[in-house]
C-alpha cells in the first residue's frame, strides 16, 4: 500500500483526496502556490510545500517543483487529481522515472486517448461504436469536403487534440466547413500545439452519458454503471446524476460492456470514465475516454458505496479488485450540481472574498469544497469552488433534498451560480427527466421571454 501520498492539487479535489488519506491511514503532501498558502487544502495535509507563485505554469503545472516536492518529503506516489498534469502522459512518465507511483493510468494509455483519431481508430478495432465520421486526420479542405458529402450534413468539425468544445463546430453544408475548416485548424493548432481536425456527423438531440470503469493491474475490470451529464451550459457542466434518468437497464448493460471493451483495447489499469453521446433512439456512440477521477464521481460513490479514490489508490498499490460486476450496487438517485463563483449574468468568474459560508447539512446531503469563509476565490484557477451531492431513495427524493440543500446554501462576499442551480432544480423539465443538451439555454430563454410578457 502506498504510504505517503503527494497530491498534486487544489481546492476540493486535494482535500478530498486527503479525507480517503486519513481514513485509510495514507500520509499526505500537499502543494501550494502563493495564490493558495493559507487554503484549506494546505492547512489539512500532514505536510505541505510551495511549489512557486500563482500563475499555474509556474506551479500547479511545473512538474520539476512538484517532482522536487515528492523527493523532498519522501512521498511514494502522486494523485493529480483532475484538470492540472492529470491527462499529461509526460508528468505520468517522469513520475515513473523518478520512482513514483503514478496514481492513474499508464503513460501509453494516457497518450492513447489524448489524440481523438488515434482514440477513434483503435475503437473501432475493439468494436466499440463511434460516429459516422474520418478515420484519419483531414490533410486540407477539399478532403474535408469530399468527406463531409459521404458523412451527409450537418457534420461536426473536431481537433484531434481537442477538449473542452475548443476547435468544434457544428457545419451545415460546404461554404460553412470551408470556413469552419480554416478557422478550427487555426484555434487548435493555437491552443493544443496540433490544429489537425477529423469529422463526425453531428448525432442531435442528444445526451451526454458518461461509464466509470475501474480496472486492476491484474486483467479485471468493473463498470460502476453511468452518470449523465447532459446539463451543461458553453462545454462546462452544471448538473450530473446517477443513474441517468434516460436510460434503462438493457442501454446501461450494453453501455458498460462497451466500456469494458474500451479500456481493455488500451490496456487501460486505474478508474477512467468513458463517454458518450446517445441519441433518441437509444444508439450510443463512442466520444472519448478522459483518463483520470473525474468531477462528477461523488455521484457513482453515492450509488454504489464505493470510495474511488481508496480504489484509485489500492489498485496503483498492486492490489488486486476484490469484487465483480455481479457485487457492484446500484442503491437510489444521486445529483450533483457544481458551484461556481461567478457573475450569474454574465456568466464569468466572480473571484473575492468569501465572508460568510453555510453548507446545507442533513440526510443524504454531501459536500465537497475547496473552500472556507475568509477564503478568497483566485482568477488565477478554475472557478468552482466545490459540489454539493445529495442521494435519495428514488430521483423525486434526491431531487427534494436538492431543492432543500440549495435553499440553505449561503454564500457571501463573491457571486454564484446558486440562484441558476435553484431554477434549474425547481424547473418542471428537470423533475421530469427531459434533460438534453440544450436545457439551461432553454431554460434562460423562457425566463427572458416570461419576463417580457410581464413587462409588455
Ligand atoms: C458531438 C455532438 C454531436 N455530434 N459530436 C461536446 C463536448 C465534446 N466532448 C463533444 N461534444 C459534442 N460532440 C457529434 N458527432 C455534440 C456535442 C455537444 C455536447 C455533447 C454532450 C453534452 C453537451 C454538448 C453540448 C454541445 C455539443
């Protein structure tokens, strides 16, 4: 077993970490910029070390400072938590090379999933459904538009390196792909270093359905069954839950199979998390595999009464699963909704200081934050500054705790999106499972359109 751990992040994230750490008697390391030196997750660890000053490329993202931390303190291994170095099969490597346990995947299976084509292509091989689409980087436009007539229009132009809905554009016929075209190769090769695109045809309306797998160093792996994500607002994710609403038993057998497929064809050991998009017809496709713990698996945790950062860590250890699919639970209805600092109008961070905090408590009630009253949200990171879950016997349930938790939530000093998470927890289409892709800007548009009928 792993005995001193080094978490190499922030916010909740890190301190959730380190709660697996002390219940199962892991010392922890945290690290720190200057930006973070009195955070909660610093004050918590069992030591703590700065790794450089606020902006992330000279501190959250300098892997030299953080292989220094580890060598320093004598940690064993590393948990990158999400975000950061967690998909950086090169921080994975030198991990490894310093003698470090990496917690999560191999280099190679990091590397494998990291380029879309290449992720594309070996799926295909495993039999794993993909979209209609290239099977190989477009090498200009002409090619790309001869591709897109045999795909059929609308096609979805995509970076081979991409995420985060950066480099991705729906197109509807060929004078739009030839400025598509230009335009994404531009952006992608700007944001990824690699501006090669592929083409899909665009499968809408449709849902975002995610499996978490996890699989031993020993040939077994689980499905810990789906979480569904669909709401979503410009590729961020507001709302997730467990089981989703959407699916019944045969579409989550058939999807779990195919994500065991999925991570076997790649050698895949560590909980990973395949998606994918799935159409009204119940047809699933494959999008991508994100190759680390994800924000949204406190909601698989809360149905299936696992912890998977103690799985995380048992199985980089060497340890062997010690149960099988038949033993996994599926027990109620979980929902997360992620908090974030921000203007709601406007829909940008709000950073400042924290005045006043109170988390909602009571039964079935979670949360996971990075943050304290008197803390001070940075524009240096990311602006969520936690999750509440909450998990009921059935989805009504679940979904009443969440009104109830989110009616208590207080939050003062810096603006949120609390006031968007109550409406959409009040809004009828969410009560009735009718969660699309779509359904915050719909949502949005209703509002303005009431709210011009009153005025008018
Ligand atoms: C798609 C799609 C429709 N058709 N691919 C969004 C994030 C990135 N991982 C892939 N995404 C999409 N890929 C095809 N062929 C629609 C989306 C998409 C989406 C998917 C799930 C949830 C929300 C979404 C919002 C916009 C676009």
């Amino acid at each position: 077993m792993i005995r001193k751990l080094l978490i190499a992040n922030r916010g909740e994230i890190a301190r959730r970490i380190a709660r697996t750490c002390r219940r199962l008697g892991v010392r922890t390391v945290a690290v720190y910029s200057d930006a973070d030196a009195g955070a909660p997750h610093v004050r918590e660890a069992d030591e703590a070390v700065r790794i450089g000053p606020a902006p992330v490329a000279q501190s959250y993202l300098n892997i030299e400072a953080i292989l220094e931390a580890a060598r320093q303190t004598g940690a064993d291994a590393v948990h990158p938590g999400y975000g950061f170095l967690s998909e950086h099969a090169g921080f994975a490597r030198a991990c490894q090379d310093a003698g470090l346990i990496f917690v999560g995947p191999s280099p190679d299976a990091i590397h494998a999933m990291g380029s879309k084509i290449e992720a594309r292509r070996r799926m295909v091989s495993a039999g794993v459904p993909v979209v209609p689409g290239t099977e190989a980087g477009l090498r200009d436009v002409e090619e790309a538009l001869s591709a897109a007539e045999r795909i059929g229009y609308p096609v979805m132009v995509k970076a081979s390196a991409g995420g985060g809905g950066i480099g991705m554009q729906v197109v509807d016929g060929p004078e739009a792909l030839r400025q598509a075209f230009a335009a994404n190769a531009k952006r992608a090769a700007s944001y990824f270093g690699d501006g090669t695109l592929f083409l899909e045809k665009r499968v809408f309306p449709a849902r975002h359905i995610e499996i978490q797998v996890l699989f031993d160093g020993h040939g077994h792996g689980v499905y810990l069954w789906e979480r569904e994500c669909s709401i979503q607002r410009r590729h961020q994710k507001v709302v997730e839950e467990a089981p989703s609403p959407f699916a019944d038993d045969d579409l989550r057998r058939r999807m779990g199979e195919a994500a065991l497929a999925a991570a076997s064809a790649i050698g895949y050991v560590n909980a990973g998390t395949v998606e994918f998009l799935v159409d009204e017809a119940r047809r699933f496709y494959f999008l991508e595999m994100n190759t680390r713990l994800q924000v949204e698996h406190p909601v698989t945790e809360m149905i299936t009464g696992l912890d998977l950062v103690e799985w995380q860590l048992r199985i980089a250890g060497g340890e062997a699963l010690s149960f099988g699919q038949a033993d996994v639970r599926r027990d109620g209805h979980a929902i997360e909704c992620r908090v974030y600092a921000e203007d709601p109008v406007r829909m940008l961070p709000s950073p400042g200081t924290i005045t006043r905090l109170e988390l909602p408590s009571g039964d079935g009630v979670r949360n996971d934050v990075g943050v304290a009253a008197g803390s001070t949200v940075s524009p240096y990171y990311d602006a969520m500054i936690g999750k509440l879950i909450v998990h009921g016997a059935d989805r009504g349930e679940a979904i009443a705790r969440l009104r109830a938790a989110l009616d208590a939530y207080v939050v003062e000093g810096i603006r949120t999106n609390v006031p968007l998470l109550r409406r959409i927890a009040a809004a009828q289409a969410f009560s009735e499972g009718r969660t699309t892709t779509d359904f915050i800007d719909r949502l949005l548009q209703e509002d303005t359109q009431r709210e011009k009928r009153q005025e008018g």
